[in-house]
C-alpha cells in the first residue's frame, strides 16, 4: 500500500487516475491517451481559471491531490481521504519580523552549505530576489540573471534594480533578452500537459538561454516565488459567494473564456469547494493562503522550469513555517511590506527611494507576438470541444495585426495611457485572444496526442 500526502499549499501537485491506479506529478504519465475522454467541467473550469483547478482536470478520470489530502493506491485501486488541515493551526499566530529574517537566512544559509554547486538566482529586482540575494553569504556562488519585461528590455525595472543590486553586492550578473518564446510550446506541454495553460514559456527561453550561457553546467537554483504574497504585497479581495471565487485564481486574465469555448456551466463545481470554505474565508489570511493553494498548479512552474535544466531549485517561502510567520507579522508591517523595506534600507538597497531612470513598461507578450509568428489554433482538432467561432476568431486576431492595432497596441502598453484607455472602457481584445490561445493550446496537444495514440497503437 503507498501512501501519498498532498504538500501544504499544493507544490509538486500529484495527479492520479481514478480507474487505472497511475499517480505521478507529470499529468501525461497518467492520463491513459488510448481511452481518453474530456471532462467538461473540468476543462470549462480550466479555460476560465488557465490551469486545473477544484482537483478536477479536462481529462474524465485524471484528478489532483489537494493540499490536505491522502492518496491511498492499494492493489491499483486509488481512494482519496481528506485529512484536517494543520495549516490553519498556524494562521492568526504572533511572529515578529526579525525572527522571520533570521529564520529566512538560516535556512537559505543552510541549504546552500549543503553544496558546491553555484547558486543560479533569478533577479526580478523585486523584493523576494532582492532578499535572497542579500541573505546569501557566499555572494560569490551567485549568478543571478534578469530579463525585461519592455520594448527596450535594458530599460525595463526590473533589469535597472536588479543590475544596481549585483553592483552594490559584488555578484555577477547578466541579463537575457527574450522573444521567442512561443515557439516552446512543444516543451511546456512535455512538462505540464493540460494542467496548466502555455502562458509561461518565456521561462522556458529564459532558462534554456542561460543553460547554453553557462556550458550546459549543473548548478542549484534559488527561486523567490511566492514570497510576495506572505511578505504582504498580496491582498485578496472578500469573497462572499460562489460568482467571486474567482478572485481566488488571481489569474490577471490570463486565461480563455468558457462561456464562450464551451457554454459547459461547472458552478457546481465551485459550490461544493465554496460551502466547505465560506467562514474561514472570512479571514483575509485564509483568502491568501487559499489563493496561492489555487495557483500554486501553475506557480509551481517556477521551480519546475528550471529543473527540467537541471537547475535543482529551492524556494524558503514554500517552506510552511517561514510562509506562515511572514503572514503573521503584525499588519501594520506588512502593509506596503514596511518590514523588508526597512531591511533593504539598512542594506543600502531599497532602490525605491532612490532616482534611476526605467520604465514600468510590460509588453513581452506583444513584443514576442509581432516579432515571431505563431501557429493557429487547429480548428480541425479543437472543434469535438470548443466553439468553432471562438476559435476562429482567436485565430483571426493573431494573424491579422494591421498597422491601426499596431498603433492601439503601443498606446496600451505605455503605462499611463495604458490607465486612460481603460478608463475610458477601451478592452485589448489581441492580448485577450493570446491568453485565449496559450490556454487553448494544451488542449490542441492533447487531442492530437490522443488522436496518434488511437492511430498507432
């Protein structure tokens, strides 16, 4: 009998198929391609939150462990028990922010001590690589990379702060340019099949750039994902009935539609999570944690990614107690993230109150559209599931970019006109056609991959 528990806010999720027993973390290796059928809840629930969610997945049978989940696999059988969740145990504790910085470091310190390897650090410029960054010791292990998010990537914030910090710290640095990176649609479907939409491939470039700058050599990889939410720059709106669950999915529009992909009502779905949840979603903590829980299916990327580079990556904010005590550092600290502010300027690094001159700029996404030519969408294949005309129209968005929508385009992402137009009721329908398109995607992958399973068996 194995045994397999769910992690605490759902990392290195473990899929598992109801009828054939197969469990693994990589959703091909369990779907059985030669009987598949769709699941139609599951995939509407896909299209509109952009990955797998409510333990559901567009494939009839395949399901995932939640956070507070056993899976037991008995003789090939699987049955799944829901367990308490000890998390929330340790929500609404006391915890005090230099604990929390010493906690951090020791543990960052800790892990890195157990290697020789050179420590790859990928520096946003933010404040969860600023961070790690600073708590690292051995700077000279470090080799952090950044990319920019704008037309003029050197530009770009997050290059600006992220070069000013290897500066002050003495670790070396180098920034890569993207733009190709749909044409890694091949490779994220390899990793993460239909769980998870094709809207972070550019992490794919990024890492496949720096793994052939770096002789193709083995280092670890030190990730500040989910950082940010405990620190206390997340902040999740009330969620009081089951239309606003959504919120949850902090999913920034990244995804496709299902009204209109599928018309398939999945409310039940979001009732049944929503009536276990509804009272504890009272706390605003509780709406954090469960929000990250939500997105962690394609959050998790940023660990997975580089490892399929052999970058083995370690992240101290998944770790549950550092999680829970940055969450329970008293609001008026966390608020703006007063405390690692006062940190960084004890550091010489909070690059904030300094004058550098950068731009808020984010237009990778289209920079990436108009200059690389993208396959469309196969109508042929997606139509046993999707609505013709939805696909057809995301199609024709994405190959007819005329000189007017160029114009439109580069109006939208300039930040402060960017404000204006929405202001004044403007919709960018080309970039929701992309996220349309990268969500889309897998599901094409999928049926085609059935579709060759079934011809050559």
């Amino acid at each position: 009998m194995d045994i397999v528990r769910g992690h605490w806010v759902g990392h290195r999720t473990v899929f598992y198929h109801e009828l054939t027993g197969a469990c693994g973390t990589n959703i091909n290796d369990v779907i059985d391609y030669g009987n598949l059928e769709l699941d139609s809840l599951g995939l509407a629930a896909y299209l509109d939150y952009g990955y797998c969610v409510f333990a559901h997945t567009p494939v009839k049978h395949v399901k995932f462990l939640l956070p507070h989940q056993s899976l037991i696999v008995l003789d090939g059988k699987v049955r799944v028990e829901d367990q308490p969740d000890s998390t929330l145990a340790l929500l609404n504790q006391s915890a005090h922010e230099d604990d929390v910085l010493s906690m951090i470091e020791q543990h960052v310190n800790d892990w890195a001590s157990s290697f020789d390897d050179d420590i790859l650090i990928p520096t946003s410029g933010g404040f969860d690589s600023r961070l790690l960054n600073v708590v690292l010791k051995d700077k000279e292990r470090i080799r952090a990379y950044t990319y920019g998010t704008s037309n003029d990537q050197n530009s770009s914030r997050e290059v600006v702060y992220a070069q000013q910090l290897s500066r002050r710290l003495g670790t070396v640095w180098k920034r890569i340019d993207l733009g190709r990176f749909n044409s890694y649609q091949d490779d994220w479907f390899a990793l993460f099949g239909c769980s998870v939409g094709a809207v972070g491939t550019y992490h794919l470039e990024f890492f496949d750039k720096i793994h052939k700058l770096e002789g193709q050599r083995e280092m670890h990889m030190l990730s500040g994902i989910i950082g940010d939410a405990w620190a206390g720059a997340v902040y999740v709106k009330p969620v009081n009935d089951v239309k606003e669950y959504k919120i949850l999915g902090h999913t920034h529009q990244m995804t496709a539609n299902s009204q209109q992909a599928t018309g398939v009502d999945y409310r039940g779905l979001v009732e049944q999570v929503f009536d276990k949840q509804k009272d504890l979603l009272q706390d605003p903590k509780y709406r954090i944690l469960t929000a990250m829980r939500t997105k962690m299916m394609l959050l998790q990327s940023l660990i997975s990614v580089p490892e399929y580079y052999r970058y083995t990556g370690y992240s101290p904010f998944l770790g549950e107690n550092i999680a829970m005590s940055m969450l329970n550092i008293p609001d008026e600290r966390r608020a703006n993230r007063v405390w690692q502010r006062d940190y960084f300027r004890r550091h010489n690094v909070l690059f904030e109150e300094e004058k550098h001159s950068f731009t808020y700029q984010n237009s990778l996404n289209y920079y990436a559209l108009i200059n690389h030519e993208i396959e469309p969408l196969d109508v042929r294949v997606l139509r046993e599931a999707i609505h013709v005309e939805y696909i057809n129209w995301i199609n024709d968005q994405l190959q007819h970019i005329g000189r007017t929508q160029r114009i439109f385009q580069n109006l939208m992402h300039t930040p402060k006109v960017k404000g204006a137009l929405k202001s004044l009721g403007f919709k960018n329908k080309l970039m929701e056609a992309y996220f349309a398109y990268t969500t889309l995607k897998p599901i094409e992958k999928l049926l085609k991959k059935r579709n060759d399973c079934i011809s050559n068996p």
